[in-house]
C-alpha cells in the first residue's frame, strides 16, 4: 500500500473535504498506489538525462546574455588596452554567472526546472483505474448539474408565486426564509461541486509532489558531494568564458566591430556542433557522478 511522504502529509489538512469526498466513494485509497506507480517507473537514465538537458539550456542561455551585455564591457577594455590580458579579462566579475553557478548546484532549483520540462510536465501516463474513476465523476457532475438545474426553476417559481407585497421591508423571518430557500435549492448541491474541486486539486497537487520527490531521488547522488559539484560547474563555465574571450581576443586583433563579434559567438553558442559535444560530456560527467565513480580527468578536455 502507498503511503504519503511526509511532505505530502500537509495536503491532507489543505485538502480535507476533498479527501473526504474521494474516500465516500471508495477511490482514496486507490489513488494513492496509483499515483505511486504511475511514478515508480520513471526511468532513471531519462531524469539524468533531462537534467543535462536542463544544465545546458540555462549555459547556453546564460552565455548568450554574457555575450550580448558583459563581453560588450570586456571588448571596449580592450580598445582601450593594446595589451591584451586574458586573466586580467578572465576575472571580470558577471553577475549572470555567478546566478547561473548558484543555480546549477541547486538540487531545489533543478527538480523544478525538471518538473516543468515538456517531457514531464506532458508525459502521458496510462492509467486505467483514474480513467474509470474520471468517467464516474463526470457522470457525478453531470448529476449535480441538473439537480441545480431543477432547483434553480423551483426557487424562482417559488418566488413568483408568492403571496403578499413583500415590499421593501425586511425582518429576522424575512431572512430566516431566504436563506433557507437558498439552503434547500442550492447550498448542498454546491458543496458537491466544491468538493469535487478540492478532490481534483489533491490529486494534482500529490501526483506533483511526489513527482518532485521521485526526481530528487533519481538525482540526489550527483548532489551529495557539493564540493566536487562545485568545481565541475566552475570548469564548464570558466571553461566556455576563457574560450568567448580568447575568441574576442583574436577577432578584436583582426579589427573586427564587436556587432560582428556578437553575432558569430552567439552562432557559436547555438550551433549544433557546440550543443552536441557539450551535451554529451555534461550526461557523461552526470551519469559518472550518479554511479559515484568519481569524474574521470578526461572529461575536463576542451568540447568546443
């Protein structure tokens, strides 16, 4: 039987009624070991592979920011400066990639970034059982509908039928009246639709929080050791940054203008060679990483 991880747990008091109205029908239960193995299978390569996928998104996408604002200071250094000094470059401070170092060693930041991937977010999963359970709710809504539907045509004939000049007065009976007429046409059958709501909000909000859960675990190994993560990341981003401004370097001594440099570095950044080579060795590093064999020290070899 499936039992709720304990950051689950607190959907429990958000989501009573809607609890209580799944277990009425006998579905809670159910749901639960659905949603856990609908879950369990997800394959674990695939997760490692999507966080590469996730990990060279945001360099790449960093990169280009650098390249369009930060290396703009760098070049104009440059045409100050005849001597051209690669560490003296290599030190300037960008605030792009210090967010982008915080954020690739964030295991927080990199499950959500997962979770809301195409590949997660719209996988399809089979379920058979949630299927039949779907198909009895809306038969349920259906139900309800029409109960509001009758009851919606009997308060209001009810009200024009009434005796007497109501007038504009008003007394305690007045109000006692009204909101029992409102209690016995719509209150009830309200409620139902509510409950249904807060159903449907549990089981989303479970089936993602244990989704979240389920990655973090797939992906947890390559965390454990923050230093040495540490130290990967700074190879690929100081790596990339040595490589953008020796780059500009060489075409800033051949005269070239920096919108020409700009251009041709951000075909670099989203040229195929580039993503296929880099994609390559970040899954490598992460799947070396994940079987917790260490990095080997060819994996620190020049991709671009």
């Amino acid at each position: 039987m499936f039992g709720m991880s304990k950051q689950s747990e607190e959907l429990v008091k958000k989501y009573k009624t809607g609890i209580d109205f799944l277990k009425e029908r006998g579905y809670y239960h159910r749901i639960l070991s659905e949603i856990y193995y609908l879950i369990i299978y997800l394959d674990h390569q695939g997760i490692v592979n999507l966080l590469s996928e996730n990990f060279f998104s945001d360099i790449q996408g960093v990169f280009l920011i650098f390249v369009r604002d930060d290396l703009r200071h760098i070049f104009e250094e440059m045409q100050k400066n005849s001597e051209k000094n690669l560490a003296k470059y290599l030190k300037s401070p960008a605030t792009n990639l210090i967010i982008l170092h915080r954020c690739t060693t964030n295991i927080q930041y990199q499950v959500k970034s997962i979770l809301r991937m195409p590949q997660i977010k719209d996988r399809p999963l089979k379920s058979r059982y949630l299927e039949f359970v779907s198909r009895k709710l809306n038969g349920e809504i259906q139900e309800y509908y029409r109960i509001l539907t009758d009851n919606y045509k009997k308060y209001f004939r009810k009200k024009f039928s009434a005796t007497g000049n109501p007038g504009r007065t008003i007394s305690l009976e007045c109000l006692r009246r009204l909101t029992s007429d409102y209690d016995d046409h719509f209150t009830g059958v309200a409620e139902q639709f509510v409950n249904l709501a807060m159903a449907l909000k549990f089981v989303r909000d479970l089936f993602q929080k244990e989704m979240e859960i389920r990655i973090r675990q797939h992906i947890s190994a390559i965390f454990n050791d923050q230093q040495k993560l540490n130290k990967l990341i700074e190879y690929f981003i100081n790596d990339l940054k040595r490589t953008i401004i020796q780059m500009t370097i060489r075409q800033s001594q051949n005269g070239r203008s920096f919108e020409w440099i700009e251009v041709r570095l951000q075909e670099f950044l989203k040229g195929e060679r580039f993503q296929k080579l880099l994609k390559k060795v970040i899954f490598q590093t992460f799947s070396i990483m994940q079987n917790k064999k260490g990095i080997h020290e060819n994996l620190g070899t020049r991709v671009y």
